[in-house]
C-alpha cells in the first residue's frame, strides 16, 4: 500500500475519532477515550482489509466483526455511517430513545450479530462463528476487538481455550491494549509479553503491535490465515489517542467531552481527517449459500403409551431425529453428553457438534456465535451448570439469539448426587430472561414434541429435563403448542386444580386416583409450558374449584412455576399455594427426597385435603 493510502487510513481514523466525539458530547454520556484508542485498528480492518458488502451487512460470506469491546459502539456507529449505510446526522442522535445507536450494540441494528457490552463475552461469539465458517465451507473471516481491561473475564480464557483447540486459523482477536481501565490502570499495563505468554500458552499464533502505526497493522493483517493457529494481535495503544488534553490521562473512562472540549479535539483531528465515503471495500467470495431453511416437517415419534423413559433421554432422541431432517441444527456440550444424551447427535452427526467442555460460559457464547450465523444450537448440560453462565443467557436474550438450551439433572428427584448437582433455581433463571421460552415437559412424547417446538421457534428456549424414568402418558400424535396445558383429571365437583409440570405432573397423578378412591376430585394440569404460562386454560379450571390452585414443582418456591401461577392469577382473585422444596435438600434415593420435601403424591394428598 502507498503512502498515499497509508494517509488516507489516517484521516478516515481521525474522522471516526472526530464522530464520536460529536456524538458522546451530544448524547452527554458515552465512552470517547475508549474510541479514540481503537480508532486506527478499525479503520484498517474495514476500509483496506476486511471482505463484506456495506449493502448487506447479513450476507453469508461477510467477514464479521465483533465489538467485544461494546462501549467503544460510537466509534462502531462511526464506521457504519463512513460506508454509508447510516446517515452521519444520526450520530448525534446516540443514546436517545428515538435512535437504534443505542450505549451498547444490539442487534436492532443489522451490522451488530450480538449484543455486546458485557465485557468478556465476544470472543466466545466469534469462536462460534468460526466454527461455523468451518461448518458451512465458507472463507469468511471473524473478528474480535477486545480490551485489555476485559481479559480479566474468565470467559475470555475459556474462548482463547477452545480455540487453540479446534485450531481456528479462520478467527482473530485484536486486544486493544490502551494500559487504563475504568477506575484505575489495567493489571499488566503495556506488558505486551505478558499477554502473549497467556494466548501462546493456549495455542494462538501471535503478533505484538504499535495500534496506532497503520502500516504496521496492515501488515500483520496481510499474514492473517497462514498456518492453523487462530492469530491474536496484541496492539499496543493509547486510550484516547489523537486527543492531546485527554491521551493516556486517567479519569477520562465513560466521561464524554464539554462542548468546549469538543472544540478543542476536534481543531487537533479535523486538518487530517478524511472520509471513507465511497472508498472501495474488498468484496466477499461468492461461494455457495449454506441451507439454512426450515424443513416442513420432522419424523413421527414411536412411543407406546406406559413406556418408561427418561425425559432427558427422549431429548437426545428428538435431537437425533430432527437433526436428520433439519440441517440447521448444530449440538453444543458441556463434557455431560452422556449425561444429558445428546451424544446421540454427535455420533450421528460429528461435524455438526461442538464438545464445549467444562465451560459454561463459553458454550452459551458459541452457540450464540452459531445462532448469529444461521444455525439452530441446542446446547445442554445439567441445569445447575447453567446458572454460571448467567450473564451469557442474559445478554443472549438482549441479543434476540435464536438459542436452545436444554438443562438436565432438576431438582431433588436427581437423588444420590446431592444439592450441588440439584437444578433448583432454573426455572427462575430462565423466566426472567427477555423473550425467553421456558418448557418442562413430563413424559418421552412432551419431551420430543417440545424438542421440535423449540427447533422451529425463533428465539431463546429453555427445556427442562429430568433424570428419572417416567411412563408415557401421552399418545404420539398430541401436540404441544408454546403457551398450552394439558388437562389431564377433571369433575364436577373437584376441590382443588392441582398444576404441576416433569416429574411432579406424574406425583399428582398419583395423587388424584388416591384422593378419588377417598370421594375427593381434583383437576390435574400439566403446565409443560412455564412460559409463556397457560394462563386462560388455568384460570378457567381454578373457576371450577372456588377459586383454588395447588403448584407442585420440584424447584424452589422462588420464581417457579409457583409464582408464574400466582403472577397471572392472584389479581384475578385466585388462591395459589405452593408445594415446593422450601429447604437446603440432602442425598438420598429419588422417592425418599421427594417425599421428604413434600412434593411427592402423599403431599399432594394431605395439602388437598387440608385446602378442601
């Protein structure tokens, strides 16, 4: 490249520094320093580097980029309005109600795949989208800039980890390393080599950089791709570069300029900006297209009715026949696949699966960067492993990702193992994720049809699966919509609608012959849907038995299916009480801890007849 365009990449850096000054300073907030120290790596990547159309930033063979680093989004927005494709008077609209530039990417703008901001988490996206690349023989590339700041997260390691293993030579991570972080210096400073150590370490080629020498950058950018390592290139900055009042100064994080202050920067950076408007960009390879479509149906499921199946077992048999019929499907594991039977998939179906190992953070993060591209991820592991990747779940629903995750091993009826292995908070885990599904099924057929209800739905699913046997209840042509119940007992004369759902639902059906032997009558309802909740189908069936509900779950009481209940229903002058495990619970044999804890037919009966 000629000096010419080496000076050229200078200006359009500048510029980027000069809109996002204008617009954190209009916006009153924002993280301009934070821009300012990244701005030459982005101006290289995308106007002399990067292969995309700026036309369609969802076109299948893009080079993708992430903002890991998601409160650097003004320098983001920047780029995307120097191609074009936002109008630069919208800069100024940053942070506004009336504007998609909001603090953070999200995908309500189409050139951001996740939402980002998180610190920590865009690296495990972009191994995601990696893989699929890989997945789908495509040669597009994956970007990642992250901050130095953010490498403190150990989902970062957990991401640099599983790409040195799979030896994605095809992803490159950009650590912008600026020395300061939000209260104070970062932990190694400008100690470039202590960085590298840490990603040689786990397999990454690297290259050590000055972040604001373009032809320096792109010169490390011409040998992305060679050998099979993934490239890390540490590039050594200054936070709020260009900028001479505020460079390298600490205080200045998240703190936008005064109007004074914007004038000052800008005299400095206006005599050397230039524009990208209209610059030439690399266009991508026209390769084949992956095949992403839905199918229009999946195989019928074989079931007889009293056969005695794991729901955790009928998961891995629906994700082995529907992967079959719909390629979209991908599997993710968290080391439990033989756990959670989902190694049937793998087995069949090798080159779709991804063995996460013991890092859920960094599976959800995968499955997210999958998502990203097209495919549907089903990732599973206990459910108790996935309240550690909390944040990861939240920020997916932020994202709108089209995710499956599947958690195995609930409650007390896990038996021996004990509480750690115990999932008792999933549930309100999960329902409080924005836009979330949430699924509990009870028998092989609920499981399996919810398994392809989740595959065809759009958006973040939850299906809760159990690890004791239980007997088919259902035939294998029920559906089982999102939203819906299953009436399964009902009188005249019943004293109490009894909602239960899993291996509860199979208690109270129990529960309902015993007390029908006794003259007493309940309705029994398999709330397999905790969310959205079966509201009108509960309601009414309350309407029959005074106003009078009974949820039994094996969960805590907080944020289950008994408050999903109570939430819908209370105002509407409905009485909900709760069985539920209302104590740290203890090893012991399945049968033992749920009648112990009282979940169990016996304490259905005693608490009806209590209530009635």
């Amino acid at each position: 490249m000629n000096d010419i365009d080496i000076e050229s990449l200078k200006g359009i850096a500048n510029q980027l520094r000069i809109d996002s000054i204008r617009a954190t300073t209009a916006a009153g907030s924002g993280h301009p320093t934070s821009c300012c120290s990244a701005a030459d790596i982005v101006a290289a990547l995308f106007f002399a580097h990067m292969r995309f159309d700026p036309k369609n930033p969802h076109f299948y063979n893009n080079d993708r980029f992430i903002l890991s680093k998601g409160h650097a989004a003004p320098l983001l927005y920047s780029v995307w309005a120097e191609l074009g494709f936002i109008p630069s008077e919208e800069l100024i609209k940053l942070r506004r109600l009336d504007s998609d530039l909001e603090g953070h990417p999200t995908p309500r703008l189409a050139f951001a795949d996740v939402a980002t901001g998180s610190l920590g988490q865009g690296l495990g996206v972009g191994v995601g989208m990696a893989l699929c690349a890989r997945l789908d023989k495509l040669d597009y590339r994956t970007y990642v800039l992250l901050g130095d700041g953010e490498c403190a997260e150990g989902a970062v390691w957990e991401a640099v980890s599983l790409a040195g293993i799979n030896k994605l030579n095809n992803l490159v991570a950009v650590v912008d390393i600026n020395r300061l972080g939000q209260s104070q210096p970062t932990p190694f400073e400008h100690d470039l080599d202590a960085y590298k150590a840490r990603f040689e370490a786990c397999g990454w080629r690297t290259e050590e950089i000055d972040g604001h020498d373009i032809e320096e950058i792109l010169e490390v950018l011409a040998a992305v791709g060679l050998g099979d390592q993934p490239l890390v290139i540490l590039a050594k900055t200054i936070k709020g570069a260009g900028v001479s009042f505020i460079q390298d100064k600490e205080g200045w994080h998240g703190k936008p300029l005064s109007k004074d202050e914007e004038a000052r920067a800008i005299a400095e950076l206006q005599p050397s900006a230039k524009s990208g408007i209209g610059r030439p960009i690399a266009a991508p390879a026209q390769l084949t297209g992956p095949n992403n479509a839905a199918p229009s149906s999946y195989p019928p499921l074989t079931y007889k009715l009293g056969d005695s199946v794991a729901t955790r077992e009928a998961f891995g048999s629906a994700l082995l026949r529907i992967g079959g019929a719909d390629q979209r499907i991908v599997a993710l594991d968290g080391d439990t696949k033989n756990s959670t039977y989902s190694d049937k998939f793998f087995k069949k179906f090798p080159e779709r699966s991804t063995e996460c190992y013991i890092a859920e953070q960094n599976m959800v993060g995968v499955s997210m960067g999958f998502a990203a591209r097209g495919k549907v991820p089903f990732a599973s592991t206990f459910a108790t492993f996935f309240t550690r990747a909390a944040d990861h779940i939240r920020v997916a629903g932020i994202s709108m990702s089209n995710l499956k995750l599947v958690g195995s091993h609930v409650g007390v009826s896990i038996g021996e193992d004990g509480p750690s292995q115990m999932g008792l908070e999933d549930l309100a885990l999960m329902r409080a994720v924005a836009g979330s599904v949430v699924l509990y099924p009870c028998d092989a057929v609920s499981a399996e049809k919810l398994t392809d209800q989740m595959a065809l739905h759009k958006g973040i699913c939850f299906l809760r699966t159990s690890r004791p046997k239980a007997p088919v209840i259902y035939k294998n042509e029920e559906d089982f919509p999102i939203g819906g119940a299953k009436v399964l007992r009902q009188g005249d004369n019943d004293k109490v609608t009894v909602v239960a759902a899993g291996v509860t639902l199979t208690e109270a059906l129990k529960a309902a012959d015993a007390l029908k032997g006794e003259g007493i009558g309940i309705t029994v309802i398999d709330a397999y849907s905790v969310k959205p909740l079966a509201r009108d189908i509960i309601k009414a069936a309350a309407q029959k038995t005074n106003n009078l509900v009974l949820t039994v779950e094996d969960h805590y009481p907080e944020g289950g299916i008994g408050d999903a209940v109570a939430g819908e229903l209370s105002l509407e002058g409905i009485r909900v009480h709760k069985l539920a495990v209302f104590e740290l619970p203890h090893s012991g044999k399945p049968e033992e801890l749920l009648a112990k804890y009282g979940i169990d037919a016996n304490a259905i009966v005693r608490k009806v007849k209590q209530l009635a």
